[in-house]
C-alpha cells in the first residue's frame, strides 16, 4: 500500500522543477480550492483561470514557500480565497462602470424587480450574465488589483505551519456545525465578508441593516468560530 | 514590545484578513503592524488559522480537466530540467 507524501515534501520537489510534484499536488488539492473560488466567482471561466493562477503561483513561488516550511493547503486555500475575491471587486467595480445594473450589485435593491442574486449573494443573474465572455475585457491583472496582498504574498510569519492545521475531511462536518449554529444574521454577514468579498459598509447596504449592527454581526460571528478552531481541528476535545 | 494600546485590535485581525474591515480599521491595524507589535503578529497568525477554516466552508467541486492541461502545459514550457 502507497502512503500519501505530506505536501510540504511534495512541495520541496516542486521547487526542483519536478512536474509531477505539482500535479501530484493539484490532484489533491485542486477540487477544495476550486470549490472555494467557484463559490466566489460566478462565471465558470474567471473561477478556472484563477485556479490555474493560484497552481502557477505555487510553482513559482515553491523554493520560497518550501524554504519558509508554512502548510501548503493554508497557503493554497488563503492564496486562493483572496484571489478569487480580488477579482470579484474588481468585476463589481467594472459593472458599476458598465451601467444602470452596477447599483444592483452594490445595493442588492435595484429597481429590477427580477433581479436574482447570484449563489455568492453578489451579482444578480443579468450583471453575472452580462460579465462571461466578456472577462478577457474587463478583468484586471490580479497584480493590479491593490486592496489585498498580491497573490502569493502572504507573510510566512502569518501561515500556520503544517502541525498546527490539517485538512482532515471528515472533521469539516464539525465546521459546518458550528457554521449552522450561527445566528442568521450573523451567518450571513460571515458569508458576505467570506464569499462576497464584501466590506462592512457593503454589507449593511446589502442587507439593509445599519453599519453598527453588522459591525457586531461580525464580530460575533468570527469569535465564535475562533473560539471553536481547535475543537475543528482536532487539536481539543470539545463537544460543538 | 507587547503595547497595550493594542487590545481593541484583537477583533479586528480575522476581518482585516477578509478584507472586510472599512478603510479607517484597515489603515489602523496596517499601520500597527509595520510597526511590527509582536502581540498582533501572534494573533493575526492565529486569525489566519481561522480564515483558512471559513475557505473550508465551500464545498469541493471538480475543475474541467482542461485546466489541469493547461496548468501543466505552461509551467513545462517554463520549467528549467528536474534536478
């Protein structure tokens, strides 16, 4: 029987220059980082490039990484989180040049009484729509986008080293538990913030509520997850 | 030096790292950390543990195999020899 390499060995290789290391990683890792950028971007073909990027990032940056000794899959999955919702803003913003629609996906309370927001709770349907095809256009180069780190720019100092997390599958079922306990206000605002790309004062506008009671919806919520990372993790005993 | 000055930051790391914090909280915490407090770093580093638990929210999903040979195909034409 085969024992799975750790990735961090696999990642060494890759900064060799060994091709298979790296296909060997995105064969592990490629469907949970995917599904975090699919979750965040709407059109499929912005969600693959970024995928793309995010692997050609880590092959370009893996003497870095490996030397730094920093948990891949943290790596791979703050990295990809980022650039998928760095992209997101900058598609918003274009929309919001684009026309009329644009307030829609700052406001979710257009005048469009049809307007569906989209899985992400970002873009309606018909500004999504009007958006595929048309990213070679509108996307901006991720290097350009200045809110966030540029992609792959991470502090190590602020990566988890590889004993301190795991991606253990049948332990996430305890995140989504305590995810679910979350008040729905709460959740919502963690979702926004999360997949939405979304500041403080646009999700209050989004969901219509004042800045100050988002504010707090925030903060709750991520304490309460903070509080409960260890007991995910399997690193306490706890019941959640 | 730990400031003490700092603990209303602590609430703030994970939104700072979401990119959910308004411009003012934004400038407040960048500015304390290039002063480079060694109390925010620990937290922040711990804040990036949970950050990384909320990407775990999404469920997997499977990209078109395509991008895989595409992914390969460039850094191949990038790639110095294996050593």
């Amino acid at each position: 029987m085969s024992v799975e390499l750790p990735a961090e060995d696999l990642l060494a290789r890759v900064a060799r220059h060994d091709v298979d290391a790296l296909s060997e990683l995105y064969d592990r890792y490629a469907p949970r980082v995917y599904g975090i950028v699919a979750h965040i971007l709407p059109a499929r073909d912005a969600a693959e490039e970024i995928l793309q990027e995010v692997f050609a990032c880590l092959w370009g940056e893996s003497a870095r990484l490996s030397q730094e000794g920093n948990s891949v899959v943290a790596w791979l999955v703050v990295t990809a989180r980022e650039a998928a919702v760095d992209r997101l803003r900058a598609l918003r913003k274009n929309a919001a040049n684009i026309g009329p629609q644009a307030s829609i996906a700052h406001s979710g309370k257009g005048s469009d009484p049809g307007a569906q927001k989209s899985k992400a709770g970002v873009l309606p349907p018909s500004v999504a729509k009007s958006l595929e095809g048309k990213t070679t256009a509108l996307k901006p180069r991720l290097a350009d986008v200045a809110r966030t780190p540029a992609m792959g720019t991470v502090p190590a100092a602020w990566l988890p080293l590889p004993k301190e997390i795991t991606l253990i599958d049948d332990r996430l079922v305890l995140l989504h538990k305590v995810i679910n306990q979350l008040p729905k206000p709460q959740r919502q605002a963690l979702e926004l913030a999360v997949f939405g790309g979304m500041c403080e004062s646009e999700i209050a506008a989004e969901i219509g509520e004042p800045l100050g009671k988002v504010q707090r919806s925030l903060r709750a919520a991520v304490t309460f997850v903070k509080h409960r990372r260890r007991a995910v993790c399997g690193t306490w005993a706890a019941n959640i | 030096m730990w400031n003490m000055g700092c603990q209303h930051l602590e609430e703030l790391y994970e939104l700072w790292l979401l990119g959910a914090l308004s411009e003012r909280g934004s400038l407040d915490l960048r500015e304390h950390m290039a002063r480079g407090c060694p109390h925010c770093l620990a937290g922040i580093r711990e804040a990036t543990e949970t950050v990384y638990l909320l990407g775990l929210a999404s469920k997997p999903a499977r990209p078109h195999p395509r991008v895989k040979s595409e992914l390969l195909r460039q850094i191949s034409r990038k790639a110095p020899p294996h050593r």
